[in-house]
C-alpha cells in the first residue's frame, strides 16, 4: 500500500502537468491573500481613495437683488422654482451607445416638457422661423464669434473651407449648422424638425459642462408640478435627468416695465470673457442681465457668489460635501419711476390710440378689410394651427382657401416672369406689383441679388427704380451684370449659359415662395379683400384659438349671421378687448416721459406696446421672442428712447430762443403773418393758409403757432450778416438746439437713439422740419430745460440698498444751468406762449391746473401725421414735465389730450379706473382728415 502511494506520488511530481498545478496554485494562494488583503484588510481605505480622489471648488450662485420703484413698490425678484436639469453620466466609451442613449432620455423628457406647456431653457443663437427655417438671431461681430465658438476655433479668421464638412465654416448658414450638430449627435432622422432642434440646444449647452460633469445643465425651468412628477416617477429610466430647486427671475407687471428693466439669461461666451475679466468669480453658468437695468446695473444686482468644496469621483460626479461659504445677495436698487403713475401712463395712452383707430375704423378710413387681415398678416391667428390633426373646420376652410392663393400667386408671378411681353412695374397690378415688391426683397435678403454688386448709376438700374422695366426684365439684367450669385441655385455655375440661370432662378422663385410666411401673408391680404376669407371666419377663428375669451352666444351668432361681424370688431376694439398693437394698423404706437424739473428724475417713461420679458428671462421662450419679432407693432423698439421723428411744432421754443439771444427779434417784435412767407423761392405756407395770423410777437406766435413768423426767425438768422446764408443760419439754430442738449443723448442708462438737428434749410427747421429728428426722451429733457433753466443728464436710478438695508449710493441727477441764455423777459415771453397754447385746446377747458404746453405735428410721406405734445404743470410752480408722441397719431392735439389725462390722473387725484371705464368711443380725436402743421 505505501510502496503504491509512493510511486503515485513519484509520477505525479514527474508529470509536467503536476508542476503546471503546483504553480498555478502557487499563484492563486498568492491572488488570493493580495485579494483578501485589497478587499478586506484594506478595502475601505483603498475604496475612499478611489473615490474621494479629485476636489473641486463649485459656485453658489448669490440671490440677485430686487428691483422696486421710487417708493419701493417691488417690480422685480426672485421666486423659488422647479427647473429640470441634466448631467452627463453616461461611462460608456462607445459614442454611438452613448449617443443613442442621450439622444432617447432628451426625447422623452422634451415631449413631456411641451406636453405639459412648460418652457424649455434656450438662450441658442439659432431658432426655428415662422417657416420652419433655422435662422441666426445675431449677426455682424456676434455671429463671427458664435461660428468659432462652434467649430471650435479661437478666433473668426482661423475659419474656412472644411473638406470634411463640404462646406465653409466661414460663411455656414443656420441649416448647415444645425446639420452638422444633428451628424455630429448622431440624433435620429425620423425625429421631427422641433425636436431635433430641442435636442440640440440642450445638448449644446451640456457640452460646456463636458470637463465638469459633476455640474448639471437646465433644460426648462419653472416647470409644473406635472413635469416634476413625471420626472421623479421615471427616475430610473432618466438616470442623470432631475428635479433641481432654483431661483428664477420674476417680473411684476411687465408689460408695462419690460423696455425699461429689460430680462436676465444665461450668460453668453462673449460676456462671459468680458465679465470674468473684471471679476473672476462669474462661471459660464451664471445668470446675467441682458438688457435694460438688469444688465447697466448688473455688477450691483449680481451679488458675490459662494464657494462649495467637493469630491469628485473618477467620473466627475459628486461624492463628498467638504465646506460651504455661504453667497452674499445681490443689492436692491429703487429706480425713479413711479409704479402707478408708469401704468396709468401706458393704459392711457393705449386707451387714446384706441380712440383713433376705432374713429379711423368707424369712419372707413381704414377698411374693414383691413381689419380682418390685420390679425393674419400680425400673426394674432395662429395660421400654423390650420395645419394640426385638431384644426376646425374653420381653420380648415381657411387653410385650403390659403393653399390655393399661395398657389395662383406663384403661377402669377411665374406666369409674368416667363412672359413673352412682359408688364414693366408702373402697369402691374396693384396685387401683382405688391408680390414682386415682396419677392425683390427676399431675393435681396437671401443674397441671391447681391446688392454690393449693383452699380446705383446704371442706366437700366434707374430704370428700374422709375418702375419702367418688368420685373423679368430686371432679373435677366441682373444675370447679365453678374449680380445675380448663382451659386445659390440648382446650376452648373461652370458651364450654365444665362438662360439655364434664368430656369433655376425662376425654379428657385417657386420654391421660395411655395412656403414663406411673409409671402403668405400678403396672398392672405388680397384673399380677405377679394372676400374669399370673410370677415366672420377671421371672427371666429378668433374665438377658436382663444385669442378672445369664449363667449358661445356670441360666436354662435357669428356662425349663423345674426351678428355681424365688422359690428363684432367694433365692439371689441371699443372696449380694447382687441388692442391697437393687436391691429398693428396706424396709429398702434405711441410714448410718454414725465419728469420732475426740480431735480430732473424720471417719474414715467412708457414705450407702448410693451412685451411679457417674463417669458424671456431664466431662458428665452424661443417661439415668443419668434413672435415679438416678428409683430409688426415691433413691442422690443423703446419708442421712448429709440423713436426719431421731426418734433414739429414743438421746436418753435427753440427757434424763439435763438431769435431773441442773437437780437433778431425781442420780446415784443411784431411779425405779420399773411398765410405765405415769400423771401425764398419755395415760399412755404402758414398751416392756417388761406387764412393768416396777421400781427405775431413771440408769445402769440408760440400760442397760435404762427409757421410766417418763425419762417421769419429762420431766415433773420441766416441774414445776420446782411445777406442770406444758409450755413449760418443752420449754424445758429444748431447752436441753440444744442444749448437744450438735442445733440447728445440724455444719459439715460438703458439704449437711446442720439436725436439729430437740422442740417440745411434754416427757414423749414425753424419749425421743426427740415431734418431735424428727436426722440420722445430728449423732448422731455427739452422741456424740462426750458420748464427749469437746467439741462438735466438723467437717471432711471434713484438708490441702490444692500441686503440688509444700508444705502449705498444716491443718484442725483446732473444739470448744467442755462437760465443765463436769455433774460427773464424773454423766458417769460417762451412761458407765457406755452401757457396760452393751452387755451387754444379744447381738451383742456375746465381743467382746474394752469399748464404750459406745444403742440406739434410731424409729417411722414404716405403716411398719417405723427402727434406731438411738450408741457408742464402747474404752470406757477412746476412739478412735471410730459413729452408725448402718438406716432401716426394725426394731429398733435391727440398727444395732448392724452396729457391732459396724465396730468388729471397724476395731479389732480384723477380716478384711474374711472377714465379706464370710458370706452374707446369715449375719445374724440382730431385731425383724422387733415394734415394741417400746427
């Protein structure tokens, strides 16, 4: 038995598969213990090291400050909400699983996001346009830096041909490259347009983040409790996506303070270079303020940021908590303005222009047609709807009635272009002249006419001009001269002759005009006036979308016909349940500035319309701010600071000025008017022709606002040195126009237009034409100045608070006086006018205050007048000054009427809801058939 287990042992240690054993077991008794050792000896402290290895320092963003008015009344703060975040988690280093998978989440967690009409986050400089096309909204230096910061290049210039890309990174445009995101994400192509672009703004801004995973990316903020539910209940599947408290930016009645606090968003790249430079604790994360207070007071709200401490694990995710320092809120600034002076100063003046446009309505001044198209060519219906499995039947009607005008008008103008004797422009249809005015446009805009190209002095060119040459005509000259750049057609640009090119541009007419919004609108035009959309389905379909709250008596009196629907309009402008912004007809603007002139600070400065910037801040709503630039009532323009038009008669206190300091008149000078000022060959008229004024000195001339005697003024200055120059006579008014600060902006801390004096014809600018243009907020400083005797640079601030109360800096307002420019005989002569002026206007009998005031009316070329008004009140002891301007308003008596209202409200105790209660009817407007100069 031994000898046996002796020689079995024997053989097996001569077997080379026995020493193969023992080694291998060798190894794994040594595996083994190193194991035991890593795994239980030492695991936890190995594990620790693993994951608490990398520390990273984080931001916590600080409050921003509130904003509230003078007697801190709040406008803007912050409110806690729900924003849905995500953070790229995803380990897999095969980019198309990873891809796949973020690509899926993104899509599921968007459409529920839409689903529950909640907005997604979105500050991109690309959006879908009203045609379904990607489009830029920057340009100049700001799309150069967009277009490296795409493709990665430090700079613009580093751009260029990319052969892998087939295309010019230089020069891409927004399809190219939403294309290559879409490539470059490897995003499906059976997702829709929407919701590829959805997933590529989102993806875009969670690539910033792709060094720092541990920080998430907002995808909407805001959000309803419905998308926090569904978010937290498919948590499993949406691994890396969740539900995060933040603060977000609210805005108090903003249609009435957005053109002056402006919005915050995200910060961009560019300023983000420029803040960090100054203060290095701002991330590519932070909110910042991109327009108006919120962005000239931006260091002040902002606040300093805290610090966190963390660890991070391999993957970038946090592990560990280490310190916190806590941030510091932002400070409180108090601007000027009075809340409820600045809201009853925009429903007024909304409530005027309503007035007109209901009288221009009533009267037929505007056709009803008109009307109707008015609320498809804005884009008040959502003609997009006609297209949704959900559309009604009136939506429906409309949408095929559309499809086959859009149709015939493309035949139209193929048909003319084609043409073997075409009509040159000055014998075209009124409707087919609208439709290539239109398509010269787009094609200009699209660059296919390359207008650097075009030599202004040729003579087929100026033909053209005259509109005595057809359209087929101009564009076969324009392939000719080469300003045609054919590589934007389908053409052989090689070995194309001029005929192919004419085929493809004709082509590319087709397909340009088969799905253009701005097209469709005018064939919406000419369908309503034709009678084929009528005026009870634009009715109705403004019930069906919601644009007027439901009403199913009403609506079903407009469907059988017992209601008639111009009566229907009517009675909805009167009561302003449809705005005149709505309309978008003329007048639908109009802007006011009220300040104090004892010490120059802004009580009011309303731009109408206005916009909800609720809705663009804490991320743009894209297809909002589509529709804000889009609406022809243009809500983002500050018509208090950006508008110039002539001031009219409001300039004559200038002209009086300069007339008395330089002792062409006095006080007392008497000037005869006769209707007609005959010393220049043009011999302009008086507004009162045939009639006259007769004997004028200054104050009856400023009162009746006599055009012979500051004609007079005007020409008195340039013969100063006995015979009459134009240059000197220009350059005396500039003088004075300057003195009132019309040069220069006003200081103003949110974006302003510099008004412009006249350059030539000193005897027209002496009242107020020639080329003068001013802004509402340079006439009420204007005024002011002349209310006062100081030229005030003004401030919408009036102090700015910390935290914990403490002020920290009081604005005042600067002024240089200029009461030394004339005596007090001659301010008394400029006052007293003024104040006769307001005896001239029947808006103000009765009224219990002594004002002071000029009207003056601007003319516009094709156009109705533009209405002004200049005064103050009261007129012994002044506490504001009131510039306003109704554009297109007709006559300047408009804009005082609705002064007066201001100054009732504001100074006399005035019931606001009690002038609010007046109908549209209420107003009597004049000047609704005249163009008379006052």
């Amino acid at each position: 038995m031994n000898k046996k287990i002796k020689n079995y042992l024997q053989n097996l240690f001569n077997s080379r598969i026995a020493v193969l054993a023992t080694f291998f077991s060798f190894l794994f008794i040594i595996l083994f213990l190193r194991f035991f050792v890593l795994q239980i000896i030492n695991g936890e402290k190995y594990q620790k090291d693993f994951s608490l290895k990398i520390k990273k320092e984080l931001t916590v963003e600080a409050a921003r400050g509130n904003i509230y008015d003078r007697n801190g009344k709040l406008l803007a703060y912050n409110e806690l909400a729900y924003s849905v975040t995500i953070s790229d988690n995803d380990e897999s280093s095969d980019s198309k699983i990873r891809n796949k998978s973020l690509n899926s989440k993104l899509k599921q967690v968007i459409t529920q996001i839409h689903k529950n009409n909640d907005t997604l986050s979105n500050d991109y400089q690309i959006v879908l346009d009203e045609d379904g096309n990607f489009v830029y909204t920057v340009d100049g230096t700001r799309l150069k830096r967009f277009l490296a910061d795409t493709f990665h290049e430090r700079s613009y210039s580093k751009l260029g041909y990319n052969k892998e890309l087939k295309f010019n990174t230089a020069k891409a445009s927004a399809e190219q490259i939403m294309n290559y995101y879409s490539k470059l994400y490897q995003i499906p192509k059976s997702y829709s347009k929407q919701l590829k672009y959805d997933i590529i703004v989102a993806r875009v801004a969670l690539s910033a983040n792709k060094y720092s995973k541990y920080r998430s990316t907002t995808i909407a903020k805001d959000v309803s409790d419905e998308t926090v539910a569904y978010i937290n209940e498919h948590s499993q599947e949406l691994k890396g996506i969740s539900i995060e408290e933040a603060t977000i930016r609210k805005y108090n009645d903003p249609e009435y303070f957005a053109s002056i606090l402006g919005y915050t968003g995200k910060i961009s790249n560019e300023e983000f270079e420029d803040y960090s430079s100054k203060d290095k604790s701002y991330t590519n994360n932070d909110e910042v303020g991109k327009a108006g207070i919120e962005q000239y007071y931006e260091k002040y709200l902002r606040g300093i940021n805290g610090k966190q401490t963390v660890l991070v694990d391999n993957v970038g995710r946090i592990s560990k908590k280490l310190s916190k320092k806590d941030a510091k809120a932002g400070n409180n600034v108090y601007l000027s303005v009075d809340k409820d002076l600045q809201i009853a100063t925009y429903k007024l003046l909304e409530q005027e222009i309503a007035g007109i446009v209901y009288a221009e309505i009533r009267n037929g001044i505007i056709p009803k047609e008109d009307v109707y198209a008015s609320f498809l060519k804005n884009s008040i219906i959502d003609t997009s709807r006609f297209d949704s499995p959900n559309a009604t039947d009136t939506e429906k009607a409309v949408r095929d009635i559309k499809n086959q005008g859009v149709q015939e008008g493309i035949t139209l103008i193929d048909n003319e272009l084609r043409s073997a004797k075409p009509a040159v422009n000055n014998n075209l249809p009124e409707k087919t002249l609208d439709y290539f005015t239109y398509l010269i446009s787009e094609l200009k805009n699209d660059k296919v006419i390359d207008t650097s190209k075009i030599d202004s002095n040729d003579s087929t060119y100026q033909k053209w001009r005259e509109g005595n040459l057809s359209p087929k005509e101009y564009l076969s000259y324009c392939i000719k001269k080469q300003w045609i750049d054919i590589s934007k057609l389908n053409v052989d640009e090689k070995y194309a002759n001029s005929d192919e090119v004419y085929d493809a541009l004709c082509k590319f007419v087709q397909k340009k005009l088969s799905n253009n919004t701005g097209f469709t609108k005018i064939v919406y035009q000419y369908l309503v006036k034709e009678g084929r959309i009528s005026g009870t389905q634009v009715c109705v379909l403004l019930y069906e979308q919601g644009i007027l709250e439901q009403d199913e008596g009403t609506l079903n009196g407009l469907k059988n016909g017992t209601i008639s629907p111009f009566n229907f309009l009517l009675d909805k402008i009167n009561k302003i349940e449809i705005t005149p912004a709505q309309l978008a007809l003329e007048p639908c603007t109009g802007s006011t500035v009220i300040t104090d002139p004892n010490n120059g600070e802004i009580l009011a400065m309303v731009s109408y319309p206005g916009y909800d910037n609720n809705r663009l801040a804490n991320g743009v709503d894209s297809k909002y701010y589509a529709a804000l630039n889009s609406d022809l009532s243009k809500p983002l323009y500050n018509y208090a600071t950006q508008e110039r038009t002539a001031p009219g008669s409001t300039f004559k206190m200038i002209s009086a000025t300069a007339g008395m300091s330089e002792n062409v008149i006095t006080p007392d000078s008497v000037i005869n008017c006769g209707g007609v000022f005959n010393e220049v060959s043009n011999k302009p008229r008086c507004w009162i022709y045939p009639s006259a004024h007769g004997p004028e000195n200054v104050s009856t001339a400023i009162k009746d606002s006599c055009n012979v005697f500051f004609y007079t003024v005007g020409y008195r200055l340039a013969s100063m040195t006995g015979t009459y120059n134009d240059a000197k006579g220009i350059e005396k008014i500039q003088k004075y126009a300057k003195i009132y600060g019309l040069d220069k902006k006003t200081g103003i801390e949110i974006p302003e237009n510099t008004s412009a004096i006249a350059t030539e014809y000193p005897v027209m600018a002496a009242i107020g034409q020639s080329n003068n243009n001013f802004t509402t907020v340079s006439l009420s400083r204007y005024v002011t100045a002349i209310t006062s005797g100081k030229l005030y640079t003004y401030k919408l601030m009036n102090k700015i608070v910390n935290s914990k109360g403490k002020v920290l800096k009081k604005y005042t307002s600067k002024s240089s006086d200029i009461s030394s420019t004339l005596s007090s005989t001659q301010w008394t002569a400029i006052h007293n006018g003024m104040n006769q002026v307001i005896t001239t206007l029947d808006c103000f009998k009765g009224f219990p205050i002594s004002v002071a005031g000029k009207t003056g009316t601007a003319q516009q070329a094709g156009h109705p007048n533009h209405g002004l008004f200049v005064g103050y009140a009261p007129f012994e002891e002044p506490k504001i000054t009131i510039a306003t301007r109704i554009a297109h308003g007709f006559s300047s008596h408009n804009a005082a009427a609705v002064a007066q209202r201001i100054m009732s409200y504001y100074l006399t105790g005035g019931d606001l809801n009690g002038m609010l209660a007046n109908k549209a009817d209420s107003i009597n407007p004049s000047g609704l058939s005249s163009r008379s100069n006052d």
